[in-house]
C-alpha cells in the first residue's frame, strides 16, 4: 500500500508517510505514533505533516548515532527535501498550503492527497 492510499483509508498526512516506510522496512511501527502529533501543521497549521513525517523518516536513516548517517547527512537531506518540495509548492506551511479550503471538506483531503504523494516522492528519491 503507498502513503496516498493510507491517507485516503484515513491516516492522517504526517502518519501516512511514516506509514508507508514502515511498511517498506525503513523504520520501526513505533515511529508511526510519533508521527501523529504532525498532522495539521502540528496542531497550529504551521509545517505540513507530510513534510514532517517525511523529515522524521530522514532524521531515523540518516541522523545522529545511525549507522548510516550523522547529524550532517541529516541536514543535508532534510534541506534538499525541503527545496524539492518548494519547487512545486513554494511553500511548506500547512495554512498557506490549504488556504482556501475549509479543513473538513472532500476538496481539502484532495488537495492534501497531492503533498502526501509529492512529499512521498522526494523522500524515496534522497533514500
């Protein structure tokens, strides 16, 4: 199953990505709960929760004390993730991202369904 379709079974964005890497082998289920206090911009509407749970998923391959990576790798690819999704959005703010959509509407959960997958993208694209 891909992060899109655990969003459309109701996963929430931030869950959705980390959902799909840990049905992928890249991380362990306990990092799916982590991942739900993302959701909506963490509850304020700031940072998109697919671009969170996507930068949570880095941060676990690549971060301090992995042996695959160190605190250096991990920024490095946490701010190419973030230039790549730029390119598309211009934006990485849950708010500014929605603005315009009523949070509870079928046209929001679309819309949202293309950040899921996008965000999907780059995070295989840098691992």
């Amino acid at each position: 199953m891909s992060a899109t379709e655990y969003f459309a079974q109701g996963y929430s964005c931030s869950e959705s990505i980390v959902k799909d890497a840990v049905d992928k082998g890249l991380v362990p289920s306990e990092l799916l709960s982590c991942a739900t206090s993302f959701s909506g911009g963490m509850g304020s509407g700031c940072l998109c929760g697919a671009i969170a749970g996507s930068q949570l998923v880095l941060g676990y391959l690549y971060g301090r004390e992995n042996k695959q990576g160190n605190e250096v790798k991990a920024r490095e690819k946490a701010r190419k993730f973030i230039e790549e999704f730029k390119k598309t959005h211009k934006a990485t703010c849950c708010r500014v991202l929605t603005a315009g959509f009523d949070m509870a509407s079928k046209e929001r959960k679309e819309h949202c369904k293309t950040m899921v997958e996008d965000c999907s993208k780059i995070l295989y694209e840098l691992i």
